[in-house]
DNA sequence: TCTGGGGTCCTAGGACCC
DNA sequence: TCTGGGGTCCTAGGACCC
C-alpha cells in the first residue's frame, strides 16, 4: 500500500500559519512577477477564480470580493515544506517527497495497522506541528493514493483521508473519477480519450491496452495499469541525478537593451550556478535564451536560444559567466521588447567525476584556488543572505526586476525582517 | 523503367507534473 | 499596462552509418 500525503491549498495555508487573521476569508497567491494566480483558499475557489487565471483579468472580481493578495514567496514555502516533510519522516522510512507539496510514504510492513487511523495521526500531526491542513490518500498503487487524496481533499466528511482498501470503494473512486482528473492524464489526452467516450476514469481502465498504447504512449499505459492496481511506478526513495539546471525570469518592464539583457542573464547565471554546486554538480554545456511577451500580437515577435559547449566541464561562476555574456550579446537584436529570459545548464556530471584529457595540455579542470572562491562567495552569501557578494556584471539598477509589489514578510528565514516590525 | 534494409543517435516538439 | 517557473519523459523524423 501507499499513502500520498497533499497539503491542501499550500502557498495560501503558509501565508496563513502567519496570519491567522485570514481563516476562513478568500485567499490566492500570485506567481512571480504578480503575474497569474496558482494558489486559492477554498473561499477563493468557491468565487470562481480559477487556476492560472492571469491576476489582472482576475482583479475586479478579487477587488469586488475583498480577497488578500499574496506575491509569492518561495523561501517561505520552501521552509514550511521541509518542516511538513519532517514531521512525515517520522512516519515510514520510505518517503519519496514528490513535489514542495507532495509526498508519497510506502506502506510496506504496516499491513497489520489500521491504516486510515495511522492516515489521521499523520493528518493531525501535521496540522498541530506546523499549521499546514493535508489530505491523506491511501491505496495499492501511486495512481490510487493520488486519486484517494483528491477525494480526501473535496469531500468534507472523508474528514481528511481516504483508504482505498477494498475493490468495492476503488470501483466506486473510478467511476466519479474524471479521466481528466486521473494522475498522468492531462488535458489533451482527456480530449482524445473523451472523443472516444470515455468519460470516467473505470471506462479508461476497460479499454484494450493496444488502444491504451496508440493514444496515450506508454506512459499512458502504465497509468492505466496502475488505476487496475497494478504498481507500475515505484516509489523514489533517492532523487534521481538532475539532468539540467534552468533559471529564468519575465521581466517587470520590457528590455529593449542589451545591457539590461546581458544584466539579467549574468543574474541568471549566477544563481543556476550556485545551485549546481549546491547539488555538487558541473555542467558541460550553456543554453541562453530570450523572447518577446508572445500575448502581444501588436509586437513583433522574437524566440531565441543559444547553446554553447563549455570547453570543460565546471560548475564556476566567473568561468560560465564569461560564456553566458557571450551567448547574451548573441541572442540580442535590437527592434524587440524582451519579456523573459533565463539560463539551462545541461550536460551535468558529478564534480568530483569529470573526463580528464589524455594529454594535460589544455585546462581541463576549474583550479583549486577557482574553487576556493566559490566556496567563499557561496559561505558568504548563506551566512549573510543573498547577493551579498555577486559579480559586476549582474549589475546593480535592475530595471528588469520582476513586480512583487504584496510579498509577505520572510517569517521562518529572515528575523531581521520579521524584529523589525 | 528501375534506387534496400537495418540500425543508432540526436533534436524538436509535445505531452505531462507541481 | 498587465499572462510563472522548473522539471521529466516520449515520439517522430532526420542524419548518418554500413
């Protein structure tokens, strides 16, 4: 059995825990740069304000409705996952934690439990040990608990937690189960597989798998196979190796120039590459890319990306820099208002596990003394906050700067911020 | 008049997730 | 005026090989 472990409405319950003032009232959070909306308060649902929702079409019905805005604020709800994730630890030594939101237990060893009352001691654990609200799904495969978990969510009675331990009660879950609803089935293939009639996620598990497999491809198929109970995707104990490193940004205001372009990207670049020694990782190749705010249609329009191969592989910020400034200075042409941009780093390999050249003429490693001064710009920066040291070229007048004009005080992470109210 | 078969690798695009 | 960010996986098609 597994259980899949979903805090409810979570950027909006982290703003809460702090603000208790706002229980029970209409709350969504925006996405960076305040652009769309991509957490709602069950209050702000029953209003009507849809996922995604851009938040100025949004906003005379959240003005109207006296809703509270939240920019986001993602070291706030990354704190508050990782105590969430915490507490769950203590529950089953096989966790795979899917998502900042998410998580999935193995169930393995507990058949003797009573398993919804352990759900319930999870639920009530949670809430009491960091004030985040969670549902609790419980089944035979990861496709199950997610279902279970979403019934949990939406059904008020369930209290909470659903154990979907019987052929009865998963008969029942799959028959009011949208097919769209169903984990792994997104929207375009709910279309495809409702021009076919299907309708509910019990018709999908009757159709032939050659079918299965010609509409949905094979991951399709596998998810199938897991709503028939099947366990077709193991739980990750371990995540797996990252195969890339992506930092990007919309930019509050359109950027005509280049320097302001290059400023960007070199910010960027930066941060991805503190995140890949974070990881202890090193990249062997850069793609920079850059477009114009597509919703435009007045605008002309322009899709860019550069890749550059690194000549080593490195995991160096003035070394990737001089790469990614570069790639700027490529991609730049004048005539267009760029939106967005941002930086993948791709190729990764461990650090400590790089291709050596058979004859050392060339430089093929970043120095030690290269190395010491990451270590030191990357203390530096943890011990006294973000950007405290950082390269000339991020420069220092962002004009680029996404909008947060409604972020919440940094509660668990910044004291300084939170004293000096 | 008529132009094979079998394989690998890479890339772009499309789908999905949160 | 104003529309997020960070990922993964699969497939089809093209390039290339013998």
């Amino acid at each position: 059995m597994h259980a899949l472990i979903d805090c409810n409405n979570f950027f909006v319950s982290c703003e809460r825990v702090f603000r208790p003032d706002l229980w029970g009232k209409p709350v969504v959070v925006l996405s960076n740069n305040d652009g769309c909306i991509i957490s709602r308060s069950n209050e702000a649902k029953a209003l009507g304000i849809k996922m995604g929702e851009p938040h100025f079409k949004a906003k005379p019905l959240l003005v109207k409705n006296n809703v509270a805005i939240f920019s986001s604020n993602y070291s706030l709800y990354g704190d508050m996952s990782h105590r969430v994730m915490q507490v769950l630890a203590q529950f089953s030594p096989d966790i795979e934690i899917y998502s900042i939101d998410e998580a999935f237990l193995s169930l393995k060893g507990f058949e003797h439990k009573n398993l919804s009352e352990y759900g319930r001691e999870v639920r009530e654990r949670i809430y009491r040990w960091t004030g985040i609200p969670v549902s609790v799904g419980i089944a035979e495969t990861k496709t199950l608990a997610k279902a279970a978990a979403n019934f949990a969510k939406i059904t008020p009675k369930l209290e909470g937690v659903l154990e979907l331990n019987n052929n009865a009660l998963v008969d029942a879950a799959l028959n009011k189960l949208d097919v769209g609803d169903v984990w792994g089935i997104g929207r375009r293939n709910a279309a495809k597989l409702n021009d076919k009639c299907i309708i509910t996620a019990k018709q999908l598990t009757k159709l032939d798998d050659a079918t299965i497999r010609k509409t949905l491809s094979i991951t399709g198929l596998k998810t199938v196979q897991e709503l028939r109970g099947q366990n077709r995707i193991p739980i990750e104990l371990a995540p797996p190796p990252k195969k890339g490193i992506t930092v990007s940004r919309s930019f509050g205001t359109p950027v005509t120039e280049l320097q302001p372009l290059q400023e960007s990207i070199a910010t960027f670049t930066a941060k991805a590459c503190e995140k890949l020694r974070k990881e202890g990782l090193a990249a062997s190749a850069i793609i920079i890319y850059a477009h114009t705010n597509k919703h435009r249609k007045q605008d002309r329009q322009f899709n860019g990306s550069v890749t550059c191969e690194l000549p080593y592989s490195s995991d160096n910020t003035a070394n990737i820099l001089h790469h990614s400034r570069e790639c700027a200075v490529r991609i730049y042409k004048e005539g267009f208002r760029y939106k967005k941009a941002g930086i993948m780093l791709i190729g990764l390999q461990e650090k400590n596990n790089e291709q050596l050249e058979l004859f050392n003429t060339v430089k093929t490693t970043d120095s030690e003394k290269e190395e010491n001064l990451m270590q030191l710009v990357d203390g530096i920066n943890k011990q006294l906050g973000n950007n405290t040291v950082f390269y000339a070229a991020q420069g220092i007048n962002h004009k680029w700067k996404p909008t947060s004009e409604l972020v919440s005080k940094h509660y668990t992470t910044r004291w300084s911020e939170v004293l000096s109210v």
